[in-house]
C-alpha cells in the first residue's frame, strides 16, 4: 500500500493504471475510520481492480468551527486498518492540495437541502459537493463507496454526479452498527462510556418505532419517538423527519410514499449523532 500526499502523484498512479485497463473503485473519508468504512473499502475492493482511499478531513463542510477542531484525527491508525484491509493506496492531501484556491462554486440541489441537515447546517451540502467533486476529479474512480448512514448527503451526492454528468457509479452501503444497535460513527469516539450506553436508546427508539407505525399516524409516531428520546438525560433531539426516500420532503400519511424513511439528529451531551430507518420500502 502507498500512501499519495498530491494531486499529481494520485493522477500519475490513476493514469498509469488506466492505461492498462484496470478498474478503480474510490471510498472518500474523513478519517477516524471505523467497521462502516471498512465495510465501504471490503465492497471497493471485491468489486474493482485497484482501491484507493481518500483521508480528508474538509472544512468547508463544517459549519461550526468548533466541531472542525474536534473533528478525530488519527492518520496512522487509520492507514493500519487499511493496509490490514488490503486497500491499494491511500490518499492524504493537504488543504492546499485540494483548494490550491478558495472554492466559491454553489450548487443548486432543488429542495433536498434544504431540509433536515440542510437547515441546521447551513453551507454543509455545498462543502461536501465542493470536495467530492474536487476528489472525484483527481481520482476519476469508475465506482464510489459511500453509507447510508448520511441519508441525505447521498442523496446530495448521487444529484451532484447526475448535475455535473461524472462518469461514476455511486454504490450505497447500508448502516453498520454496534452489537447494541448504536450506528458506527466517528464522532462516537467523543462519547463518555455512559453517553455510548444513553446513546443506544437512539436506534432501540427507532427500531421500536416500526411498531407504532401500524397504529400512530406520522405526526404521532414523530412525536413519540421525539418524547421518548427527550426524557432520557443528555439527550435533545436537534430533528426527527419521517420523508419521502427519494424527495427527502415530509409525508403526511404513510401511504404518501412507496419508499417511507425516518432520519434523526440528536445530541448526545455536546456530541451530534445522525441515523435513520426504513419504515416502507
């Protein structure tokens, strides 16, 4: 495994390797990568010739500093797990790499961002568009790996390859969580061992939900599932939207949609966690 800190040692490898036919699936990170990016890097690897990793922690998708700063950052660990996971090469840019100049570019998705994620992080979509574009222009990958995890910046994702006409096929991972339930995420390593123990009540509260779907209208089973959160201690639901799978708009009644999703963000203590469940579809 190579570890590739410029656009142009990344670009001379991809050539190379095109050259002579070969297959190139991409996972971009942030790092601090966990059993969901493995899962991500084991498809990228049994579906293509030559993996490559992207560990890039991007500013410009954070809205608030403060968590930029406490954004994990654990570059040797992460290529351990890696080159044990038999990913070809690495790439590990600078800022100045990937914005050798200010990006000012604005994307237009419709109204997917501007729901959920998108009204309480304001900027976030348009920075995650900004640097998986950029990546994908450097890597020119046939297949990028992302989770469903990040509901919504997949659906950002899949509109920007579609808007921008990129040669790639984006390839969903489901959510990979923790024998208690909890979805993987960086940002757990933030978490206290008695926040990881409140924290689990997030999905068991979304997994029980299915239940309350048969007998509680929309409204109802999102306010329950809000309340129920709320009353644990060191938790405060930021939103819960049950949507349209493919709009991401708010359905009224379940049979609004044929694909049916509810996505979560709550605080636990001063850390942000994200999740989501399938109730049709």
């Amino acid at each position: 495994m190579e570890v590739l800190k410029t656009v142009k040692e990344v670009q001379d490898k991809v050539a190379s390797l095109r050259s002579s036919g070969a297959e190139i699936g991409f996972v971009p990170t942030m790092g601090a990568l966990h059993q969901g990016h493995l899962s991500l890097v084991g498809q990228c690897i049994a579906d293509n010739d030559i993996c490559i990793v992207s560990i890039f922690v991007n500013p410009t998708q954070f809205n608030n500093k403060e968590d930029l700063i406490k954004y994990p950052r654990t570059l040797e660990r992460d290529s351990q797990y890696l080159e044990e996971a038999g990913v070809d090469f690495i790439f590990a840019p600078s800022e100045e790499e990937i914005y050798p100049e200010p990006d000012t570019r604005q994307f237009d998705f419709g109204q997917i961002d501007k729901v959920m994620e998108g009204v309480h992080r304001p900027g976030h979509f348009n920075g995650v568009a900004q640097v998986v574009s950029r990546l994908f222009d450097i890597v020119k990958p046939d297949r990028a790996y992302f989770g469903e995890k990040d509901f919504q910046q997949l659906a950002i994702i899949r509109a920007m390859v579609k808007q921008l006409a990129l040669p790639v096929q984006i390839v969903p991972m489901p959510i990979v969580r923790e024998a208690s339930g909890l979805a993987l995420s960086s940002r757990n390593e933030r978490l206290t061992a008695k926040q990881k123990d409140i924290a689990v009540n997030i999905s068991e509260t979304l997994f029980e939900s299915r239940q309350w779907m048969k007998s509680l209208p929309v409204q109802d089973t999102i306010k329950k599932v809000t309340d129920r959160l709320n009353s644990f201690d060191e938790l405060s639901v930021e939103y819960y939207e049950i949507v349209d799978g493919y709009t991401l708009q708010p359905v009224k009644e379940w049979d609004d949609a044929a694909y049916i999703v509810g996505c979560i963000a709550v605080f636990c203590g001063e850390v942000r966690l994200i999740d989501n469940i399938v109730y049709k579809g």
